[in-house]
C-alpha cells in the first residue's frame, strides 16, 4: 500500500454543517520509536500500550462555505481561544489537504480538552492528533458512505501520523505497532496495526505516571528525532528495534512477564542514552526520575512482585504492573514514590481499546 491509496476523489459534499465528537487516548510506546525520515516515516518500528484516562476529547463542528481554495477554522482549547496552538494544527491540515481534498469545501471549529492537567508533561499531541483524524474520517465517511471500517481506521491512523507520529498508535486497540516489520503481518510505516495477540497476563495492565517534572521539555521530540541524523548509534539502535520487537511479540503472546521487565526497561533507557549521545547531547531525566528508578528496582529485588517502569521522553516515569498486583504495588508508590513527584501529582491509568465515537 502506498500514501496515493489514501487519497480520497469519490465524494459527494452532501452536507450543509453538522458536528463529531471523538475521544482518543495518549499510549506509552514499549519499544521506542526515535528518528524519522521524510513525512513522518519512522526510522524504526514501535509498540505501545494504548491508555484508557489519559485522553483527549474533540468536537468538529463544520459548516459548508465556497470552496475558494483556502482553508479556514476556529480553534478552543476548553472553551476558550487558543491562538497559540493554531499552527500546529494548521500545519496538520496543511499536510492532509492531498488526502482529504474535501476540508477546503467548509468551515470548522474545533473544540478540544484532555481529562489529564494540560502542561503536566504528559504529551497531548498523540492523543489530540488521533482525535482530530477520528472527526476528519467521520465526516469523509459521510461524503462517501461506501467506505468500510477497516478503511476508515486505516487512513485515521494514517492522518493522525501525519500530525503527530505516535498518534497513529492511538486509533484502536489496546496494543498497537507501528512500522514496518518482517514478522508482524499488515505492519507499515504509514498507518498503526492493531496487535491482537495477548495473554491474559497483559490484559488490564496498569500505568501508573508519576509527573515528576511538568514544564515544558527543553528539547522538543522534533528536534531529538531528528538528532538520529548522523547519530554514531543510529543504525545500531534501529536494528535493536527490530530484535527487541520480535522478543516483545513473542513476550505478548506467552505472558513471559520477567523478560517483558527486561525488555521495557532496557528500551527507555536506551531512549535515553540515544539523548545523551548525540551531538549536541541532553539530558530529560531528572535527579528524581533516578531516584524512582532505583527506588522500583529495590522493591522488585525484595519482593518480586512484576513492576517495572518506562519513560517517555521527559522525565515522568510510568510504572507498569500487572492488575492481579495493583493493591499492594499502588501502596508502594504511595508510600514511597509519590514524594519525588512534583506536588505529588499522579495519575492511575491502565490499558485501554482506543479512539471511541462520542457522538
């Protein structure tokens, strides 16, 4: 399949206005994706666990103005005017016009909140790009009603990545891979597939996100990807991409919990040492993201309970365990890691299914 099959010409503007309402969720990549090409085209495949609280919810409303070839929309982010995140999402209509010819023939406004503190490190933009791409499929849905479900999500996802990479990992199921790999059939660069093959062990699984650190990252993820240009790791890091996903597909399927541990600590830190290494080099960690860490290792070596954490790229932390653990692994991060947070701020979230419709 190539981006072409995504273009859409069998329309019909049917419609005068009317209006969608989606919510879609952040999700936690278990292999990490880090370092694109061109048209937000992955270096490497990924896998992430999709949430369930963290989550945007999006209204589009639109209504049919003369298609003059220009492009217009009104943006509130909880109610309010919201000028500052305009261009992003201009830049994201800007590059789905090709695919949705459609957009130009009306108006929008949209308006957008997320049920987790807006600035509390957590990143939106998966969350908030799946959902825009879920109000935009839904109305192409109705100028061409023939298209199937199957359809529908793929070029969801496929809009969603063109705003924001990981988003296309946000559309539906609970496990999703992006990118193309030799031993996961129907994966691609272009879309997220959803992986449906998961033991028990790995169902209802909890995320519990410490927010150590809410401010605004001082290397955006744009420019940390685009790091890996030159990168005196990069190819190997792409080839253990690769090793470590086979190992986790094979992990899912089984409910191998131990190496599961093995395998998502080892990527977040690798993420992280991609950061360090390159040039120019930085740090997101925290004094206190380490404190975490090697507060979680004690406890797991003591009381081998199954809790292991991962990192996004910042410095929150989210501690992964399965729910058969939750009790007596949420009183050990109340009792023990909630101080290094930043105002003792968490958030309890587990696995999720996805983008659902809301109107």
């Amino acid at each position: 399949m190539s981006e072409k099959d995504f273009i859409t010409n069998n329309y019909t503007i049917s419609i005068e206005k009317g209006s969608f309402e989606w919510s879609s969720p952040s999700n936690i990549a278990l292999v990490k994706y880090w370092g694109k090409k061109d048209n937000q085209i992955p270096a490497n495949p990924s896998i992430s666990f999709t949430l369930n609280h963290c989550k945007t919810i999006t209204k589009l409303a639109f209504a049919k103005k003369i298609n003059d070839g220009s492009f217009s929309f009104d943006l509130l982010f909880e109610g309010q005017p919201k000028e500052d995140f305009k261009p992003k999402i201009q830049k994201f209509f800007e590059r789905i016009f090709e695919y949705c010819p459609y957009l130009k023939d009306f108006h929008f406004t949209i308006d957008t909140q997320n049920t987790f503190p807006h600035s509390s490190g957590i990143a939106s933009s998966a969350s908030g790009m799946a959902a825009l791409a879920m109000n935009v499929m839904s109305l192409e849905r109705v100028l061409n009603p023939s298209i199937s479900e199957e359809q529908f999500n793929q070029k969801a996802s496929f809009l969603a990545r063109l705003g924001s990479g990981s988003a296309c990992r946000s559309v539906k199921g609970s496990v999703v891979v992006w990118g193309n790999h030799a031993e996961i059939v129907g994966s691609s660069d272009l879309f997220g597939v959803e992986f449906s093959s998961i033991h028990e062990n790995f169902k209802n699984y909890q995320d519990t996100i410490l927010l150590v650190d809410k401010g605004e990252k001082q290397v955006s993820s744009t420019v940390g990807h685009d790091l890996m240009f030159g990168h005196p790791f990069a190819e190997q890091r792409f080839a253990q991409a690769h090793e470590n996903l086979l190992k986790i597909k094979s992990i899912l399927e089984t409910g191998d919990i131990e190496n599961f541990i093995k395998i998502v600590e080892s990527e977040a830190l690798t993420l992280h040492a991609m950061m360090m290494t390159s040039m120019p080099y930085f740090i997101l960690m925290k004094p206190n993201t380490l404190e975490i860490i090697n507060k979680i290792w004690k406890f797991r070596n003591e009381t081998k309970l199954p809790v292991c954490f991962t990192l996004d790229a910042g410095a929150n932390v989210h501690v992964l365990y399965p729910n058969q653990n939750k009790a007596e692994i949420l009183q050990f991060i109340q009792d023990e890691l909630v101080g290094y947070c930043q105002n003792g701020q968490y958030i309890c979230d587990e696995i999720g299914q996805g983008s659902i419709a809301l109107k």
